[in-house]
C-alpha cells in the first residue's frame, strides 16, 4: 500500500495538483471536534466499501478573489471546480484500473443556491474531509486554512477500498482569530464565540449568495479575501489585509477592482 500511495502522489504531481492527502475512513468515526458531521454525511454512508479518503486542493489566485463580488471571481470558481472534478474522477479511475474500488465525489453536492435555501448542507464535506487528511484547520470563517493558500483553496475527495497509510493530523491551529472575517462579512453570518463550531447562520450566508447569484457574480468570497493566513500572501505582496477597507493604502489596487466590479454581471 505505500507503493499504492507513491504511485498515487505521483500521478497528483504529474496532474499538477499542489495539496494532496490521505485520511482513513475510520476517523470520521472518532471526531476530533464537536459539533461533527452525523454519521449520514461519513464516507461509508456513501460508499461503504472505503477504507481511504483521498482529498485534493486547488488554490483561488488570490488577486482574482480580491475583485470579487465580479464575474472574474465567479468564472475562476467555476474554472476550479472543474478542475477539481476532473481530477478527482481521473484519480478514481487510477485506482480502479488498479483493481481497488474506487469513486469520485463531486465539488458541490447540491443543485444551486436555490436549494441551499431550503438545506444549507451538502451530501459530503470535503472540509471534513481536508482536514482530517491533514491539509489544515479550521478557522472562524468555517473554512480550511491551509499553510499555503490560508482559506484561498477548494477541495475535491476520492472514496477508495484501497487501505493506504494515513496523513497525520494537523498538530497546530492556524487561525489567528484576528475577526477580520467577521467583521467583513455582509451577511453577517460569522461569529468569533462560535468558533470552532462553525458558520453561525448558513441561511443569512446563502440568502446573500442567492443575491449575488442573480447578478451572475456570485459566490461572495469576502471571508477568504481577508484571511491573513497563507503563503500566497507573501507571493503576491498582500501582507497588510488592510488594504481591503482602506483604498489610500493601494489606491492603483482599488481602481482595478472597481473595474472589473463594474463589468459583466447583471
């Protein structure tokens, strides 16, 4: 099985695919955490034959993510998420022709907005399932920050039969609990006291991104905009997330995204 898993990163690394982890089954059975998904949304409920999770990330530019609200954002979203279930579907298909059972989950499982609506929960979470394959924690936001892109990434996930050996586990919380995600969010949905339990109101959440998708410029973004985490930061000069309320600290910056802001959505 470590031949299995070697064979497996690999392939990851020929697909180009930066995050890459590994989480037994058997941990959603032992939650690090409460409140914790119901054993309904575990691996086996789905494909009770898994023995293995297998999750990738893919990373949201982040001066992409700094236009949003735009359809610049929204086409990016839409772009990654295509990746992810491309990927993960080829990834499954490896492992089968391999003679190990093998399926790949879909980056949204749910409709459109219109359905969170009325049941603001997926069939599976792919954060869960990041973080127990040992690709970050979790932060105020409810999102996974990674070392690397902070919260500015999506995850897709592989149910396998295949035994493979475990990531560890994330030993440090990397949220700084700066709030400057709560403090930002136009929904209001965030609440510091939470904290880790998760998105205070998923329904103010998606009736805001129900908003946006009406103008074809949804998701929102906001949250993983500001978060201070990440390596990306660094690569792209935005170490001062202050740049975001205050346009006199990079007024070249802010008109940049004005235009794009004001240009292809409805």
């Amino acid at each position: 099985m470590d031949d299995l898993k070697r064979s497996l990163l690999q392939r990851c690394r020929d697909m180009e695919i930066p995050l890459v982890g590994v989480a037994s089954a058997e941990r959603w059975r032992h939650p690090p955490f409460q409140p914790w998904p119901p054993e309904e949304f575990h691996p086996q409920s789905i494909f009770p034959e898994v023995r293995s999770v297998i999750v990738i990330g893919l990373p949201i530019t982040l001066p992409v993510l700094e236009t949003s609200p735009s359809i610049y954002y929204h086409e990016m979203y839409r772009t990654v998420n295509s990746l992810l279930d491309q990927y993960t579907y080829r990834l499954a298909n490896f492992l089968n022709e391999k003679g190990y059972q093998s399926v790949f989950v879909p980056r949204d499982g749910y409709a459109g907005i219109d359905v969170l609506l009325k049941n603001p929960v997926a069939f599976f979470s792919h954060r869960h399932a990041a973080f127990l394959a040992g690709l970050g924690t979790f932060g105020v936001n409810n999102m996974l920050l990674t070392p690397k892109y902070g919260p500015r990434v999506r995850f897709g996930s592989v149910l396998t039969a295949a035994e493979m050996p475990p990531d560890p586990l994330p030993k440090e919380d990397i949220c700084t609990r700066c709030q400057l995600c709560v403090r930002i969010c136009p929904a209001g949905a965030l609440n510091e006291l939470d904290y880790p339990d998760g998105l205070t109101d998923k329904k103010a959440c998606a009736i805001y991104s129900a908003e946006l998708n009406s103008k074809g410029i949804s998701p929102c973004g906001a949250c993983i905009k500001v978060c201070p985490v990440g390596e990306d930061r660094i690569l792209f000069g935005r170490e001062n997330p202050a740049i975001y309320s205050h346009s006199h600290l990079n007024p070249e910056r802010h008109r940049s995204w004005d235009h794009v802001r004001k240009y292809g959505g409805r």
